[in-house]
C-alpha cells in the first residue's frame, strides 16, 4: 500500500479561493444622492412653509418668491390685481398642491425639477 502524494500539477492555483472560503459579496448599487445627517431631503424643508403660505397669501405669490420662482412671482402678484383678486384662488390650489405632495414629490417637481406653476 503505498501512500500517492499529489504532484503540484494537482494542487489548486494560491490565488483560487477554496471550498471553505465565502464567496465576496455582491457589489452595492451606487448611492443616488446623500440625505443630509438631519435625514431630511434637501429642499423638503420649504414644502410646509410655501404651502401655508401659498394658502393664506397665494394672491400674491410669497409661496413662488420662497420657492426661488421670482418671475412666477410677479406673474401671480399681476393676475390677481388685474382680476380683482380672483387670481388668489391660483395661490390657494397651489398651497394645497405642496402639502399633499410626500417631500420627495415635491422635491423632484419644485425644487430639481423646477415647475413653476401647478
């Protein structure tokens, strides 16, 4: 009886992972955009201001002007003088529109994705 001992053909290669060895893990998928350590979206903290402000002084365009829309602005102010104040109504679904939004709509819609009106 005698004993076979494995020739180096044989052996697997160093850099060959063994049977005990875990296999790597897989690859995380790229990070789409950080959150800030407050764990809020970027922007979301304007939704709730705007809203509210967009449903008690909608005719005049403050929710536009703390969005950064200035020329929506002025174009609010001038719609509701020329319609006696019934342009206000515009400010008024605009307000109800942000709050109902979740932050990452209106992220997306009104602060990256700048839309002006409705």
């Amino acid at each position: 009886m005698s004993e076979e001992t494995p020739s180096p053909q044989d052996a697997p290669p160093e850099d060959a992972p063994s049977e005990d060895t875990p296999p790597p893990p897989p690859e995380a998928p790229p990070a789409v955009a950080a959150a800030p350590a407050s764990g809020q979206l970027p922007g979301a903290d304007k939704k709730v201001l705007a809203g509210i402000l967009g449903i008690i002084l909608g005719g005049f365009g403050v929710h536009k002007f703390i969005l950064g829309y200035t020329k929506e602005g002025i174009i609010q102010i001038v719609i509701t003088l020329v319609t006696c104040g019934f342009g206000s109504l515009v400010g008024l679904i605009e307000g109800i529109i942000y709050l109902t939004k979740s932050d990452e709509e209106f992220v997306a819609t009104y602060v990256e994705g700048r839309r002006g009106w409705f």
